[in-house]
C-alpha cells in the first residue's frame, strides 16, 4: 500500500497543490496537522484535499481541533484521528495531534500520557503523530531547543513501535532517526511516500 504522510502546510498555496496532485496516486494518507496559522482557513484549505482518497486529519498546535472534527464529518473521505487507531494492511496506525500548550491546541504531558495508553495493547503499531518524541534528531528547533513529548519518547521507547512519523519540526523535515527498533521520520510540507 502506498501511504502520503504530510504535516505543516502552514497554508501554503504551492504546498497544498503539490500534496492535492500527490493523492489520488495513493491507496491513503495521513495528515499530520498545522495545515493553517492560528486557526484561520482551515476549511479553504483542506477542501483541496478532498480528492476522493481517504486522509486521516489530526490537529496540530495551530488547528482547531473541533472545527477540524466537524470538517471531518462533512467530508467522507476525512477521518479526525486524534486519540483514534485504524489498520491498515498489515499495521495499525494510531494517531496523536497537538503540540504544547499555548496554541490553539497544545496537550500537557499527562493529556499525552491518557492518549497513548490507549495504544498499548496494539499489534504491528505505527504511530502518526504532530510532535515528535522529545530528545531526538527530529526534536531540534532552529534554536536548539528541543520541544517534542517526553511522554511519547517513554511510550516509545517501552512500546517500541514500528515507526513514528512525525511533524511540527519545520527544519526536521527528511530527518530520521531510531529509538531502540523504531523507525523514526520527521515529516513536513514535502511530504513523505512510503509503501507499507
């Protein structure tokens, strides 16, 4: 199965084409949040990705996470998937949005922690997430600074999944990195095609 990973369009025009012209060639998608600044143009946007091929949508720390949602329910080939799991082939993928508190919608680490026990007990586990697991090649801002979860580097590194794809991290796109067995990818704009 071909699978576009995508994260952090940001409303960017030529990003948002170049992903809408990706998609009818993939069997499904997953996109990885902040498709806009802020919140503003959520609707304008994803509506360029309504192509007929089936996108699991989380937020990240720019969306609205409930206006996202009801996006989703308006289009049928959306899927809101924050907190949620779906297989697909032979893995499961489960999803995870947000980002720190302060924007729109940012997790603590305990909210982070609630979510991922969820996925615990899931075979041939993928996980689709906005922040990437904390202290990892993918986790450097331009500043130095590290800003993934903590709690999902835990997970992780206990669960040992088969791979993270994960966003946010605008000058981690095309880092990858591993934590024990798991795959680590760092997605963005560009997006990512992979045959899983």
């Amino acid at each position: 199965m071909r699978i576009l990973f995508f994260s952090d369009l940001h409303g960017d025009q030529d990003a948002v084409s170049r992903i809408s012209q990706q998609l009818p060639e993939m069997d499904v998608a997953f996109g990885l949040g902040d498709f806009v600044s802020f919140g503003r143009g959520l609707d304008e946007i994803l509506e360029h990705l309504d192509v007929g091929t089936d996108v699991y949508l989380l937020p990240g720390n720019h969306d609205d996470a409930k206006e996202l949602k009801l996006i989703c329910k308006e289009h049928p080939h959306f899927t809101y998937f924050h907190g949620e799991h779906v297989v697909v082939g032979t893995k499961t993928f489960a999803g995870l949005g947000g980002g720190k508190p302060g924007l729109p919608f940012g997790l603590s680490e305990e909210n982070v922690q609630q979510i991922l026990k969820r996925f615990m007990s899931l075979e041939n586990l993928v996980l689709v997430t906005h922040t990437p697991p904390y202290g990892t090649a993918g986790d450097r801002a331009w500043s130095g600074a590290h800003i993934g979860y903590q709690s999902l580097r835990d997970f992780v590194t206990e669960v040992q999944p088969i791979a993270v794809y994960s966003g946010h991290v605008h000058e981690a796109e095309g880092t990858t990195d591993s934590l024990g067995a798991t795959q680590l990818f760092m997605v963005g704009k560009g997006g990512l095609v992979h045959d899983v």
